[in-house]
C-alpha cells in the first residue's frame, strides 16, 4: 500500500510599484515551513513597502507554520505592513485565536 504524500507548498511573487505579493498554495506544516520561511524572508530582504501574502489557497496551517509567519513579520522593515490577503475561514480563525491578528493586516 502506497503512502499518500502531501502537496507540496508553492510560493509565487510578483510586485506592484513597491509592494509584494506572495500567492501561497498548499498546506503550511512542520514540513513545508521551511520552504514558506526562506521563500518569503528573500522577500523581506528586498525592502518591500508593503508584503502582501494570499492565502486563498491554503486550508491548514499548524503551530509551526504559525511561527513562519512570527518570523517574517519580524524580518520586515519597520513600517511595512504584513497583510494577509484572502485566507480560508478556518484559516483567519487560526490568527484570531493565536493573537496573530494584531500583528497582521487582513484583506
């Protein structure tokens, strides 16, 4: 019997006159954050004014994944804002619950 493997995390970037955005796929895990956190710190290092991240295409995210994101907002330049763009319920739910909400802007 075959094991089921996990999607893979993809990470797409593109800017818009100074602001990035990052359209994330998959699930945000122990296995993946590593990915989400390189991906996106090469991001912050680039200065941007603002880091959008779209998570429409993400359903689960556990307590690392969390940290990833506790990560890159603290690799930011001061006064750019993080904004999650787009996520699932579920997804929102998760920073609400955490206090991650207050730290991040949502769209």
């Amino acid at each position: 019997m075959a094991l089921e493997q996990a999607p893979a995390l993809t990470i797409g970037e593109r800017w818009d006159v100074g602001m990035a955005i990052a359209t994330v796929c998959g699930d945000i895990d122990i296995d993946t954050v590593s990915t989400l956190s390189e991906q996106l710190g090469q991001l912050a290092r680039k200065n941007p004014q603002r880091l959008v991240i779209d998570l429409a295409g993400v359903s689960f995210i556990d307590s690392s994944g969390l940290g990833g994101f506790v990560r890159i907002r603290k690799a930011l330049p001061p006064g750019c804002p993080l904004v999650i763009r787009s996520p699932q319920r579920r997804v929102r739910q998760l920073f609400k619950i955490t206090g991650l909400d207050s730290v991040v802007a949502f769209e």
